[in-house]
C-alpha cells in the first residue's frame, strides 16, 4: 500500500512540474528551432538550458460559448432564410456578370443610337430567358436579390437601371417597386442588418450550402 502511494506521488509531483515547465517556458517561435529525428520520423525540436526540447505545433482552433438551442420558430426562419438565399443567388451571379459585360461592350460604342440599341437587345434577351423564372419570385425574395446584385455590383438596382437606361428609366421602376414595399435604392449591409445574408452567401460560396 506504502509503495502505491509513493508512486502516486511521484507521478503527482511530475505532473505538477510539467504544468509549470509549460507555463515558464519561453515561446518556441520566438526561439530558432532545430531538425532532428525521432526514430523514423523528423520533428523540430528547441535547445533550452541544455535541454532538447521537442516542439509540436498545433493548428489555431476557435472555441466559441456555447449557443443556447434555438427556438423553434427562430430555426424554420432561418432556414427559410437559406432557402430563399440559395433561390436568388444564381439570378444575382448572373446579373453582376451580365452588367460587367453590358457595361464593358457600351465602353467600345460611342455613338448613343447604337448603345440604346445594344441595351434593348441585351434587355429583350433576358426578359425571353428569364422573365418566366422571375415572375415566380416571392416579393422577400425580390427583396433579397436586389440587396444581392449591389453585392455583385457594388450598385444598387437603382443605379444599374439609370446607368442603362436612363434616369427616367430608374425613376419609373423605383416608384414600381415601392408600391410592392420594396426600394431599388436598398444598399448591400453585410456589417449589419444583411449579416445573416453574408454568412449564408460565404457558407454557399464555399461549397457548405
């Protein structure tokens, strides 16, 4: 019995000497490491005080509060959320890279008659293409996806429609849009109240979603 205590001990008092050579140890990385083999297997290792001193670098890991469960009714509208995101996100893909094309091609056209022209026919273009798709679109989701073509943009909808047609143009279609409770005016807030959409939008870029 005398023995097993005394091994207790000892193991005890190993630990806590452990714990503080840890604790007083200076930073590895502040220190030139050095290239040696364990057996088979190479590993960097510190010479401190005369001590050979192996170093294992361990990956950053980001520990969060636990979050409290979400109620239930919190949870059916966030993945509403997701779903009407995921809905709209392709038509915003296609608008940001329609409008760097327009916007491009207008560049080469100097004469005014040819670029309204080139604008109709893009318009009438995707109108044959889309028109049916979009008309399916819940007015949230209309909301949603004018926040997200400033995203692609870095315009509002109210600026690519007057960029392209005109201020009369932007005009109509903002006084449209307000009757339906929605603003081409709406700016992309990925810091504030469109932070829940950014996240959704990082998840399916990323390939998460």
């Amino acid at each position: 019995m005398a023995n097993i205590l005394l091994f207790y001990a000892e193991m005890t008092r190993f630990f806590i000497l452990f714990s503080m050579l840890v604790c007083v140890l200076p930073d590895a990385s502040a220190q030139d490491t050095i290239r040696m083999k364990l057996g088979d297997y190479p590993v960097d290792a510190i010479v401190h005080n005369g001590d050979t001193i192996y170093v294992a670098r361990l990956m950053e890991v980001a520990i969060k509060p636990k979050k409290r469960a979400a109620a239930t009714r919190d949870l059916r509208q966030y993945r509403r959320l997701i779903y009407n995101v995921k809905k709209v996100y392709p038509y915003a893909k296609i608008a940001g890279d329609r409008f760097a094309r327009i916007s491009a091609h207008l560049d080469s056209i100097k004469n005014g008659r040819e670029q309204r022209e080139f604008i109709k026919q893009m318009e009438a273009d995707i109108i044959k293409q889309y028109e049916a798709e979009l008309k399916n679109l819940t007015v949230t989701q209309g909301r949603i996806l004018i926040k997200l073509i400033d995203r692609e943009t870095s315009k509002t909808s109210y600026e690519v429609v007057k960029d392209l047609r005109g201020s009369f143009q932007a005009a109509f279609w903002q006084a449209i849009a307000r009757i339906f409770g929605s603003n081409l005016k709406t700016e992309y807030d990925p810091e504030g109240e469109d932070k829940m959409i950014e996240e959704i939008m990082i998840m399916i870029e990323k390939g998460y979603l």
